[in-house]
C-alpha cells in the first residue's frame, strides 16, 4: 500500500471517527450535565399532561405533564450509563474466558463448558427472569446484562486465539523460544483485541437496546428517568399513534440511542483500523 | 382538540398482489371507498384466554370469564337495572333466606340440541363442589335438588344475600350429559366440550394465536343472535386504537378519557365508557410499622390529593377513592364517611401525633405512573417514600408473607353486589392484590358476616354503610381513585348496553351477551 | 467422544437448572390476575389448582415428576392453559422457527454482503452510508421498528396484517395460497427481526475481512486490479468461520423466540410464549420451552464443534 493511500484511508476514517467521537463526547456532556441544563426535575409535574411542545416545554410533557426534554436528558444519563457499565463488564468477561480458554489447554474443557452452559439459555428470556428475580434496578440490569452478554464472544474469542496460535509465525516464534507471555501479549492480544472492540461496541448497542427493550415490557426501573422508560410510558399513551405525539415523544429518545451506536460505530472504524495489525500505519 | 378521521379502508389485498405491488402502493398510497362489509363482529383481547369452559378458561383477567357467557347461559343476568330473568324465568327466597326454589324456561335446549333442565343445573353445582368454577366460590351451596324438569331448588349453608347477583348471576349452568364422569374437567379440551346453552357456539379455537370464533346459536330461547359469527383475536394493548381507527377490529379498550375526546368527532366510531369498577388503592400492613397506628395511615391519606391524582392519571374526569372503598356512582356507596380532604398541615399533624418526628415508608408496587405522583405528593406532606418495584407475581406473593409496609395495587370488580367489602378484607381469597391482608376489626368483622345473611333490603344497606364507615376510619386500605374503562367502538355493528354494577361481579366490559342478541 | 461425555453433562445441568431457577422466583402460580385488570380467584379455586399440579408438594419431591415424565416427552402441563406443555411447544415451535429462524438466515446473508462490501469498499461514501444506516436502524428497539412498521404498512396503507401468524379462520385455502398467507404475515415481523439482526453480521465480516486484505499478498494482488476466485476465497476462509459461528449461535437461540417482536405481532411464537410463562409463573411451561431452548443451542454447539473438528483436525485434539 502506497502512502497516499494510506494517509488518504486515514484522513478518512479521522474524519469519521471525530465526528463519530464528537458526538458521543456530546452526548456524554448532555447526560452527566442533565441536572443543570435540564429545565425541570424530571419527577415534577409540571405542566398539563400529553402538551405538545410550546417555548417552555421543547419536546411537550409526557401523560403526567412531565417535561419530556428534561426526561430525554435524564433518559441519556442512564441509559449510556448502563450501556458503558455492562459493556466493559461482560467485555471484560469475555477477553478473560476467550483468551484463557484460547491459551490454557488444559482449563479449555472447563471454560467451554461454563461458556456453552450461558449461550444454551436463551437470552432474552433469561433476562427478564433474572430481572424479575432481581426486581427492575439500576444494579440489577447492569449485572445481568453483564452476565448475560459476554457468553457468545468468549466463543468467538476462544476461535481467534487458536487460530492465531496455529499461525506459522506464532509457531515460529514460539520454535524460537518466545514465552507465553510474549506470544500473548504480542500476538494474540493484537489479532484479538480488534474482535474485543467490535464486542465493545456490540454489547454497548446492545445494552442501550436491552435498557430500552425491557423499559417497553415494563421491567425499567420506574424511578430512574432512562430511554427505555420514557418509552415504555409513551407506548403506555393510547393517543401516541393516532396523534402526533409519537414525534417528540418516541423519535427523540430513539434518535438518541440510534445516535449512540452510529458514533460508536464511527470511533470504532478508526480504532478498528489503528488496532488491526494489518491496517496499523507504520510505526 | 384532538380528532380523528377515519383512515380510508384500503381495498382487500389479496397476499399475491401485495407482495407483487407492494413496493408501487407504498407511493400510490390508499384508494377505494365505501362501508365496511356486513361481516362477523370482530372483538380483541391482548391475551388468549384460554379452551372456553368453566374450568380450563384463564382467570389472568376477565377476558376468560366474559367470553364463557357467550357461550354459557346462567340463572339470572344483568342489564342497566339489575338482575333480571334468564335460564331461570322465576325465583322465590324462603323468609329464612337459605332456600331458593328457580323456575326455568321450558325452551332452553343445548348447542348439541338436548333440552336443558333442571338436572343439568343440579349437576352443575354438584360439580363444582369437586371442581370449583375458576371465577367465584359456591361452597355456600349446600344442596340442589331438581323438583321436577324445570323446577330446582337451591339450600344454602346459611343465608346469603349476594347469593342471586354473585352466584345464579354469574356461574355457569354446564350440561350434565357432556361433563358426568369427567374426572379432570381442566384439562378436557375437546371442541365438544365446550357446549353450553349460549347466544353463540364455539366454531374454532386456536390455542396460542388466542382466536376463537363463534357462531350463533339459531335457535337460543331468546331469538335469534344479532350476528352470524363472532371472531375473537389477539390485539396487544398498545394497538388496539389503531387497529380499531384502522378498520380491522370492530371494538378497542382504552383506560384513559382522553379516548373519548379524541373520538368525539367520529363518523362511525364511538366510546362507551364502564361504571368505574377498577380502584386502585394503597394496602397498608397493619402489623408493622408505622402503619399499625391509625394515625399514620389517615396521615397518608390527607396527604394524598386523590381527586388530582384520579384527574391526572385517567386525563379526564377522574373520580377520587371514597375512603370507604364503595365508588361514589355505586348506589351502595356511603357519601357521609370521613372524607379525608388534602390537607398536608394536617398529615403533619398527624404524624406528629403518632409520636414520629417524620414518616418514611416503603412501598411496594409493581411499575405504575401513580407511583411518582404519589411520592411527590406526599413528599410535600414530609412523608418520604421508598419506592420498591417488582413485578405483580412478586407482590402478591410479598404481601401473602406480610412483607410489606405499603403496598400498591389495582383491580376490578368494585362494583355489584357491595360484598366484596367481606371477600376483599376477610382474607379469605388468593389473589394478586393483597386481600390476602386480614382487616381483623372485630366490629367489622361481624358487620361483614352479618350483611351477607341479611336478606332485607334496609337493614342490608344499614350494615354496610356503617362498614364503609369503619373503613374510612381505620384505613386498612385507602382506595386512591377508580378507573372506567372506555372502550372505542364501531357503532354501525352494535350499540352497547349498561349493566349495573358491571357484568358479573363489577367487570367493566363492553360484551354485554344482551347487546348482541337480536332486538 | 469427549465432547459426547461433555455435551450429556451440559444437557444434564441444563435440565436440573431449568427446574430450579423457575422455582427461585418470589410468588406462585396458583394466584389468579396478571395485569391492572385481573379480578379476584376464590379460594377453593385457588386450593384446587394447588392440588392439581402437585404444587404443594415439598420442592425436592416435585423434581421426580417432572424427570419421571421426561423420558416419554412428558413436560407436564400448562397451569395457565391445561394442556400438554409438549403440545403447546410443538403448536408454537414451527411458527418461531419460521420467523426468528428466517431472519436469522436473512439477515447473515444481507450482513455478510454488507460488510462484504464495507471491507472491499469501505470508501465509497455509499457503502459507508448504508453500513452507517444498518447499524442505526439496527439500534432501534425492535418494539419500536415494530410498532413504526405497524402504523405505515399495516393501519395507513394498509398493505399487511398487524399481527397474527395467518388470516384467521381462512378456511379452504389452496396450499400455494396458504404459504403465501403465512409469508404475508411472517413479512412485518420478520422485517422487524432482519433490521435487528443485521449490523451484527455485517461488522463481523467486515472486522473479519479487514485484516485479511491488509495482507501482502492480497494488497499486491488488489493493486494489480485483481480479484481473483483465489483472492476471494482466501479472504472468505478468513471471514466465514466467525461468521458461521454467529449464524449458528443465532439459529441455535431462534428456538428461543423472539418475545418482544411475537408479542406486539400477536405472533403464536416461543418468546411470547416464555415471556408469559415468566410472569404468571407457570413452570411446567417455563421448564418446558426452556429445556426445548436449551437443548437446541446445544445441539447447534455440538454441530459446530463437530464442524470445527472436520474443518481442522487439529481442535479435535484440544477439546
């Protein structure tokens, strides 16, 4: 590859990548400043119920008469927070089983087994379970979702470590006396954590999804404003759909979790590019 | 103002043609005119509700229970007055109100063409001494004998005043012939098993999709059915009004006013709205702190501002609890019990009474929009609420175990006959909803046990206003407000009727088996 | 051989957590009312269907029913329904399989060919886009996509069914007519699934294939212009075996349902049909679609695994 080529292929995925990266920056600034930019306290009631929007409510009030730009604030608060809490959870999780399991022969079986047991649940129905076991919480959906969630990739990880062990190289380098640690490090962690970050960033889509996924069946916690909550209330409105109010009720709470991913995705192409070996610009 | 137009019904696409067209409609939009075709009557439910006999349909909700007398008949049956006659065309009470001797209709035949008489009703309540009838309890009944075909007569254990609207009223007379010798009557799920005598037969039920279909019974005893057929399917909650607006079911259910006002100006589509049989109401544990002491609880009852709550929740004219838990429509409401209006001062008052230097609880609910309000409201009383949420299986089961302090819940049936004042409080009954919570007032208790023996109409309502009246003063419950239901109709199909008290035990449905009877 | 031993143990776990876990949730079956709107179950009621489904027996004498019917493909009974959970399964099975297992298929093919063609293409401003546009589309709660497809498609046009797996009551159908009954109902749903589905698969085989073409050879042979089979298949070797796994991973859960998007089509699938199971706590029911759910995920691992080892000798040994 020329460099031309290669600067160009940076420059834009750069390009990307910041706005990508601006606007999570954004929308992290908007959720932890939600107390001080948002007009009311998410809780009042402060004006009539289903308003549509007027100067004093920007995207009107929800069925109670609460301000639902101050909710959509709120909203992102939470559920970004649990998005970025599970994520590098059951991220985590998944990197310790997968490369465990990948690089310990003898523990493989074992590591597997646990592995195969999670997957054989299914899911969504294991997390409402664990949910109402729990009771709907901020805790409670952020460790299931953690626990839930890093099952599938420790697998996928497992895959990528043999692989990657089975290479000529890594047998050349091992032939060559490298201690595990070196290959692991070296190696297997550079072809693997490009994987780890596409799962980083799955499980974070997924996550925001799952908040918002359980908030529609009722299971969100009701007094923490998230995305999935404001939803839940909305579909909760008879009139959503036969109104217009599905456009600042439902639209700006979905925009915000279809922005998260697309930023997220946008970072991820320029990271995904500087992590993988093979498109890593010269050193 | 909001209001709706209809959506132009689209013409009939056959699956070949859409899937061919599909792509060019979505820019050609909708065409066609005209009414809808006199077809079968289509109702929804968000749930199936189970193989349509008195022993295998679904008590999750009323949908079950409803849907059977479509297709069963009973004793009696009510419209906007009251009982009136039905199976039976006749009734004596004995004076010492134990014995009750019914005269049936001599034209009553079963959807396979057999009379039916008074054996099958004998057999009925035989059987379900053995194999209770999911919906309410005849253990009350302690004989039936038939008479003669159609005579039969019912002794009681002890008087029982409910006894027409709460029993004859609302258990199924099944055939004798169908169900003698079925030892597991749950799980006899043959289409033939579910004939009854009613206005319609079942044609088809798919287990699962929940869509039944029914057709009309020609030849029931009073005349023939207003529709051929009857299809039920499955709507979730949260498109029923579409799917309504949208032509493809005949009926939806809304819990809030502003259906009404949204629908107001509707070529064809109408509302009608039920008594106000849903209360929701605090449950308070009476055994624990703080709510073991009286004052705490009218504390939280003065802090509590239910008629904007009721406003605020139903979005419309809501209608506020009457702290002797009888609606304020109900004729055997009590309009002079403790009224408990908001007054923040005084919960303060009252806790400090209590000898609490402030009031924190915990609430246990199942997710609600209630909740915050109530939190917000009594935060400004200084009550501070901690809110525990868990799902309603969880509740129920809490609150079975005492492990509650407050707990929040929701249902129907405050409406009928005002014995559910005993059933609710006497911790008797299993349910969801933390009557299970005993209200062990010694007066009350003999007041509950006497009004359901007593037969006279004056002294009756003597006993249970003088109920209501303890229980605005004691408050093991406060009912917070009440909730209609209001269901969006089709009004060139049919045109509900009232019931009094709502069908049965206080449902507030719209299938009223009279409104789909011939006129 | 080993694996065999391993998949038994994992069946044999599978099946005692399947009975136990329901049990570990608060509150009993036998309490009548669901929802806002349920009404009150009397107590004898309430006894008798204690007694009917054994619930009152202690916890470690029920568990011998339940394995003793088992192996005659008894899972016991509903106690919501009172039929054959195994029926129900079987009435419910198909219709899942159909949807969720379709999108699923679906979906793999439209991913595979969109980070295909994100990992070729990754710079022309369209591909960008239409990853960009999967990926956000994909983000949207499958309730609201749901609900969105209802609304134009099903109440404004009018064009599809708003729920329901067919017509009801069509009766006296052609065959030809009644696929494309089910399909035509399958059609709003499963659009729902595939968008959902979708951005997974096709940033795996695009972050697959990245790497791969980055590759020496492959770089010299892209700047001769070429795209040989050889070239491609090399890059497909790369990409497919992550890619399998996911589509097998995802087939092996179809089983399980699709609950959010079943229950707002009203569709007589398995996730609904759990998700109900859930909440009214019927475990005869719960057991049942867990166990089929489980059991399907494992076989679909043991599949893959055997795969795995006919592909490459050298996992056999590991395992």
């Amino acid at each position: 590859m020329n460099a031309s080529s290669h600067l160009r292929r940076r420059r834009n995925g750069r390009g990307t990548a910041a706005v990508g990266g601006a606007v999570l920056v954004v929308l992290i600034f908007l959720a932890l400043a939600a107390p001080l930019l948002s007009p009311e306290e998410p809780g009042r009631i402060a004006g009539d119920p289903a308003a549509p929007p007027d100067p004093r409510f920007w995207l009107g009030t929800n069925a109670l008469g609460q301000d639902l730009f101050s909710h959509l604030l709120y909203g992102a608060r939470t559920s970004l927070l649990v998005g970025f809490l599970a994520a590098c959870l059951s991220t985590g999780l998944s990197a310790l089983v997968g490369i465990s399991a990948g690089m310990w022969q003898q523990g493989q079986g074992m590591l597997m087994a646990l592995v195969d047991l999670f997957l054989a649940l299914p899911q969504v129905p294991l997390i409402v379970l664990l949910v109402v076991f729990w009771g709907p919480g901020f805790w409670p959906l952020v460790g299931t979702l953690a626990l839930i969630g890093w099952a599938a990739f420790a697998r996928v990880v497992r895959a990528q470590v043999s692989v990657t062990l089975r290479r000529e190289y890594v047998e050349a380098a091992r032939a060559l006396g490298a201690t595990e640690g070196r290959v692991l490090r070296a190696i297997v962690l550079t072809e693997v954590a490009p994987l780890l970050f596409t799962k980083f960033l799955l499980t974070v889509r997924w996550a925001v999804l799952m908040e918002a996924t359980l908030g529609l069946l009722g299971l969100a916690d009701p007094g923490r404003v998230s995305w999935g909550l404001v939803l839940h209330q909305a579909f909760g409105y008879p009139l959503l759909f036969l109104t217009d109010a599905w456009i600042w009720w439902v639209v700006p709470p979905a925009m915000g979790i279809v922005l998260v991913t697309v930023a997220l995705m946008a970072v991820g192409q320029d990271v995904d590019l500087w992590l993988n070996p093979a498109t890593r610009p010269p050193a | 103002m909001i209001c709706l137009q209809p959506l132009r019904p689209a013409r009939a696409l056959r699956p070949v043609a859409t899937f061919a067209v599909a792509l060019l409609l979505l820019l050609a939009a909708s065409g066609g005119a005209g009414a809808l075709p006199a077809g079968p009557l289509r109702l929804v439910w968000w749930t199936d509700v189970g193989f349509p006999t008195p022993f295998a349909t679904s008590t999750l909700g009323p949908g079950g229970v409803v849907r059977l007398s479509l297709l069963y008949d009973t004793l009696v049956w009510k419209d906007h007055t009251g009982v009136i006659p039905w199976l039976a065309e006749s009734w004596r009470v004995s004076a010492d109100g134990r014995r009750w001797a019914f005269s049936l209709r001599k034209d009553v035949t079963w959807h396979d063409g057999r009379p039916l008489v008074a054996r099958d009703v004998q057999f009925s309540f035989e059987y379900y001494r053995t194999h209770p009838f999911v919906w309410v309890d005849t253990s009350v009944v302690a004989a039936v004998t038939a008479d003669g075909p159609h005579t039969v007569t019912f002794v009681l254990r002890e008087p029982f005043a409910p006894f027409l609207e709460d029993v004859a009223g609302i258990v199924p007379i099944v055939p004798a012939h169908i169900w003698e010798g079925v030892s597991e009557p749950r799980k006899a799920q043959d289409p033939g098993m579910a004939t009854g005598s009613g206005p319609y037969r079942l044609a088809e039920y798919r287990p699962g999709a929940g869509e039944y279909r029914l057709e009309a019974n020609r030849k029931y005893f009073r005349g023939r059915p207003r529709f051929k057929e009857i299809q039920y399917t499955v709507v979730p909650a949260e498109r029923q009004l579409l799917a309504v607006q949208s032509g493809q079911s005949d009926v939806a259910m809304a819990d809030t006013h502003d259906v009404v006002r949204a629908f107001s100006g509707h070529p064809y589509l109408r509302t009608w709205q039920s008594e106000p049989l849903s209360v929701a109401r605090l449950l308070f544990n009476l055994e624990r702190p703080p709510f073991d002491q009286k004052a705490v609880r009218q504390a939280v009852a003065y802090g509590i501002n239910r008629t904007q709550l009721a406003t605020l929740v139903t979005r419309g004219p809501g209608v506020p609890g009457s702290p002797g838990i009888v609606p304020p429509t109900d004729r055997w409401h009590n309009p002079r019990v403790r009224a408990y209006p908001y007054d923040p001062s005084r919960a303060r008052i009252l806790v400090a009474q209590a000898g609490l230097t402030s009031l924190s609880f915990e609430l246990l609910t199942s997710p609600s929009p209630v909740v915050p309000v109530v939190q917000e409201m009594l935060r400004r009383a200084g009550i501070e609420v901690a809110v525990r949420t868990v799902d309603a299986r969880t509740r129920a089961a809490l609150v079975a175990e005492g492990k509650y302090q407050a707990a929040l819940t929701f249902h129907i049936g405050a409406g009928g006959d005002p014995d559910y004042l005993r059933r609710w409080l006497g911790g008797g009954e299993a349910n969801l909803f933390g009557q299970s919570a005993e209200f062990a007032h010694p007066e009350f208790r003999r007041l509950a046990a006497g009004q359901a023996r007593t037969l006279d109409p004056a002294a009756r309502r003597a006993s249970v206003y003088r109920m209501q009246e303890i229980l605005a003063d004691e408050l093991p419950t406060l009912a917070l407000y009440y909730r209609r239901f209001y269901w969006v109709y089709d009004s060139r199909k049919f045109v509900p009727i009232a019931t009094a008290g709502g069908l049965m035990n206080g449902i507030p449905l719209i299938e009223n088996k009279l409104a789909f009877l011939g006129r | 051989m080993r694996r065999l031993v391993r998949y038994v143990g994992l069946v044999c776990t599978v099946v005692l957590l399947n009975f136990l876990v329901p049990r570990l949730l608060p509150g009993s079956p036998a309490a009548g009312g669901g929802g806002d709107e349920a009404a009150v179950l009397p107590s004898a009621a309430y006894q008798a269907l204690v007694a009917t489904y054994h619930l009152d027996l202690p916890l470690q004498a029920q568990p011998t029913r339940y394995l003793a019917g088992l192996p005659r493909g008894d899972l016991g009974w509903s106690l919501t329904s009172h039929r054959p959970v195994a029926r129900i399964v079987v009435e419910r099975l198909p219709w899942t399989l159909l949807l969720v297992g379709g999108a699923v298929v679906l979906a793999a093919a439209l991913g595979g060919a969109l980070g295909w063609a994100a990992a070729w293409h990754g710079r022309r401003r369209a591909v960008r886009l239409l990853t960009a546009a999967t990926v956000g589309v994909g983000a949207l709660p499958e309730f609201l996509i749901a609900m969105a497809l209802i609304v134009a498609f099903s109440s404004r046009l009018q064009l599809f069914p708003a729920g329901g797996a067919t017509t009801p009551f069509a009766a006296n159908q052609g065959l030809l007519r009644a696929l494309l009954d089910v399909a035509w109902h399958a059609a709003l749903p499963g659009l729902t699934l595939v968008l959902g589905f979708t951005p997974a698969f096709a940033l795996l085989m695009r972050n697959a294939l990245v790497p791969v073409l980055g590759e020496r050879y492959l770089v010299t042979a892209r700047a001769k212009g070429l795209t040989s089979r050889r070239v491609v298949w090399h890059a497909l070797r790369n990409a497919l075996p992550p890619v399998a796994t996911l589509l097998g991973l995802r087939l092996g859960t179809a089983v399980a349902g699709a609950a959010v998007v079943e229950r707002v089509f009203a569709y007589p699938g398995m996730g609904w049909l759990l998700y109900e199971a859930v909440s009214t706590r019927d475990y005869p029911l719960m057991q049942g679609v867990f166990l089929i759910a489980s059991l399907a995920v494992l076989t679909v691992n043991l599949f893959l695994d055997l795969i795995a080892a006919r592909l490459d000798p050298r996992v056999e040994g590991q395992a």
